[in-house]
C-alpha cells in the first residue's frame, strides 16, 4: 500500500479547532475537522469514508469555503493507491 506523507498545515489545523469548538458548525464539518486534525503530527491517512464524503463536499453548492478548504486537506493526504 503506497503511504501519503503529507500532513495537515497549522492553518488548516486551527480552522479545524476552531470548526470543532463552534456550536454552529455542522457534523460533516466536525468529522473533516477531527480527520484533519488527527492527520496534524502523525503517519494517519484519510479512511475511504472520509475521502467519500471531501468528495461529496467539494462537488456541493451547499458548503462553505471552510468546509471546503477541510475537505481538500483531507483528500489530499488520501492513501495515493486508492
């Protein structure tokens, strides 16, 4: 299985705390947020799940461009053989 080394940016990473700290944040921005945030300073890669729903996040009207931002950190450190 070929690794993905790319980590989550401290920008990307304190969007995510603050996406998680904010009661008005929705679930699907809370697991992209937990997904990049345990993505930060550790050899974890994006699940097939979460990768399924950046997806869905990135090609939706319906999102933000915060959401969205979380999303495309989490695709890009995806497992590359998937």
């Amino acid at each position: 299985m070929s690794n993905n080394t790319k980590k989550t940016s401290g920008k990307i990473a304190t969007l995510a705390a603050h996406t998680l700290n904010s009661p008005t944040s929705s679930a699907t921005a809370r697991s992209l947020a937990a997904s990049a945030l345990a993505q930060k300073s550790t050899d974890k890669q994006t699940s097939a799940e979460m990768e399924e729903t950046a997806g869905k996040v990135l090609g939706s009207d319906k999102y933000n461009e915060d959401t969205k931002a979380l999303a495309a950190s989490v695709l890009s450190q995806a497992n590359k053989a998937r």
